[in-house]
C-alpha cells in the first residue's frame, strides 16, 4: 500500500475539517510547506494536496503555496481542489504537479474529462469521487450527484480514466476507523485502480485495506490520523511500503 499524506489548505494555512464541514476546521500549521517538507522528512513517497478554497470558488486561491510545496519537493504531488478547466489543468502539470484530481467538474461537466484524455496520459489525470451513502458529492461537498458512485466511476472508465480517489465522507476526520465496507463495495463495482480516503485512523485499519488489493485498492490517502499523531511515521512507512513501486509516470511531458 502507498501511503499518501493529505494537506488541505485554506486561506493559506494547513487544516483539517471533520466530515469536509467547513464550519469544524483545525488549524495545524500556518504555512502548508512547512507540513509538507515535515511529511517528506518522514519518509512521504507522495502528498495529496487540496486547495480547499478552490473547491468551494473554482478559483485556485492557494496556486503559489501549492507552487512552493512542488518546487521545494522531490516526490510527486497529486492536487485536487476546484480544477474544472483544461486551462487549470494545463497550468498544474506545466507547473510540475504530478497528477491532478478531477471532482465536481466529473459530474457537472464530463465532457471536460474527455478532452482530458485526449491530451494528457491516464496517470496525469484522476478522478476523485467523494460520496455518502453510495451518492457522490461536489462543489465542496455541499450538493448531491444524481447518480450511484460506482456509476460515475463506470462513466469515468469509458472515458480512460484508470484511478479514482474514492472518499467515505461520513468517516472523513472522524477518526472512527476507514470506511471498509463502502470502499471495498465501490472498488469491487468500479473495477478501477482506487486510492481510499477518509477514516484511517490505525494500523489495523491499513491492514484491512491491504486485503483489498485483489479489486484495486492500492494506496491510501490519511490526513488526521497524521496531524494528530496516531502512527509512528516511520514505522509505519517501513511496513507497509515495503518494496512499494509507484505505477505512474509523473513527467510532465504531453501524451504524444
């Protein structure tokens, strides 16, 4: 399992909120950099960055920070937040991210992911589908799709994409434990590559998450449970990133 530390960022500062509730937010750091060369001191092979205000605006308020986070790095950062435009993801990949999430634009204007597709390789491109109850939600997780999530996954898979990030939001922040039901429910349907996100908050929770790899759950993405220290970080990255290799390529170069 590849382990992949979130950083969710808003007005510049490095939070975390409880079930993506705007109003319940923690403050960890003031500077999102200092927490993202503090994961990579740790051993982090990759970040996952969200630009949380970008995902309530559709503007990228946080793209400087974001920028100094690539730039200072020397391991793949996946961003997600308000990208619903070619010209958003255009600037993320020229900038050097390594892969950019899809989310409300997946449901609210698809055809963008096929323009996508026609221009980038399937690694620079992923899907995240964050749902309750098997409904997926967007535009900051304030409104409901009107379709199941494993259905938007299938329309994703038509269209090439090959990896969703899939998010049990009634765990997200909660430290309850992962959502491992609803996760193994939607990989088992979807028949995609899948990172889980939301709930981790143990080890014994990777451990039944890495039982999952036989329908294509094969990173996991943790964002409390870090900031609020539950895992001895290295520790935790030597067993179960043993022999791990990353399947993408994360060049920034156009798919010819």
């Amino acid at each position: 399992m590849l382990i992949i530390p979130a950083i969710d960022i808003k007005d510049g500062k490095c939070v975390r909120l409880t079930r993506g509730d705007f109003s319940q937010q923690k403050i960890y750091l003031d500077n999102p950099l200092d927490m993202a060369i503090i994961w990579r001191k740790q051993n982090a092979k990759m970040l996952h960055i969200v630009d949380l205000d970008a995902a309530l605006t559709g503007e990228m308020v946080n793209f400087e920070r974001i920028r100094q986070i690539v730039e200072e790095l020397d391991i793949p950062v996946q961003v997600g937040g308000g990208i619903r435009s070619a010209d958003d993801v255009k600037r993320y990949l020229d900038m050097g991210v390594g892969r950019v999430v899809i989310g409300s634009a997946a449901v609210t204007n698809p055809e963008l992911v096929g323009d996508l597709m026609k221009t980038w390789r399937a690694s620079k491109i992923v899907v995240g589908i964050d749902a309750v109850n098997g409904v997926p939600k967007i535009k900051g997780w304030t409104e409901s799709a009107h379709l199941k999530d494993f259905e938007l996954a299938q329309r994703m898979k038509d269209m090439g994409i090959e990896r969703i990030i899939y998010t049990d939001i009634t765990r997200d922040g909660m430290l309850q434990g992962v959502g491992y039901e609803t996760t193994r429910r939607f990989a088992e349907l979807a028949g995609m590559k899948v990172t889980a996100s939301g709930g981790v908050t143990s080890s014994e929770d990777l451990r039944r998450l890495a039982g999952l790899q036989y329908c294509g759950v094969d990173s996991v993405i943790i964002g409390k449970a870090f900031y609020e220290c539950n895992f001895p970080c290295q520790e935790l990255w030597y067993n179960f990133e043993e022999g791990i290799c990353l399947d993408h390529n994360f060049s920034t170069a156009r798919k010819r």
